[in-house]
C-alpha cells in the first residue's frame, strides 16, 4: 500500500469520480465488520459499481461516506424524496435497528456489485 496525505472524503470523492466515468468500472472495498453478515463478513473484499448508472433502489446494498467520517456498507430498507433529492433509510443486516440517520443520495458512493 502506498501511504498519502489524502482525508476520507477526498479520497472517496476520487473513487466516485472514477465509477462515475464508465458503467465497467468498480473499485475493491473491504467489510470491517459484521453488520452485514451473513451476507457479507468482517474481512470480505467486496466490488462497488457506480451509482449513476446502477441507481439503487430499496434492497440494494449500498456503500455511503457517513458524516464525513467513515464509509459504511449497508441495504437500503425505505427511501422518502424531500426537496428533490432522495434519502435513503439504511440498516446492517445483522442489527436489530435501523441506521439513526438518512442518507442522502449525494453520500452514496456505490451500489455492491451483485
């Protein structure tokens, strides 16, 4: 791995950029926990395609930069527009709960590659 001075959100703005160019593209993502499971477990190298040309829709399994802080892989359970613009409702498959927030369709930075 190469080391770089590069924050989270910049560094995700790149890799969206990039799927956004080509629906063949997609880039290699790395589950770090076990929200997901059984579907997808802690240490799971799983594939993400564009957003713009794979639209999600409820059920999908989406990767989303959260807060700015961390990335999250999580399915949509609901959406609701509001002002013109798509939120999402996310939940682990493995959590009791769903995910407190919503995310905007701008945060989402792909759709897993079933």
């Amino acid at each position: 791995f190469i080391k770089c001075p590069i924050d989270l959100v910049t560094w995700f703005s790149l890799k969206k950029k990039y799927l956004d160019s080509s629906p063949d593209n997609i880039i290699l993502v790395r589950v770090l926990s076990n929200s997901m499971a059984p579907i997808l477990m802690q240490g799971d190298e799983v594939m993400i395609k564009s957003a713009v040309f794979y639209p999600p829709e409820v059920g999908s399994i989406i990767l989303f930069l959260h807060h700015r802080d961390h990335a999250t892989i999580h399915r949509i359970v609901s959406s609701v527009e509001y002002n013109n613009t798509i939120f999402y409702r996310t939940k682990g498959d493995a959590n009791e709960r769903k995910d407190y927030y919503l995310v905007s369709i701008n945060e989402v930075i792909g759709v897993l590659k079933q």
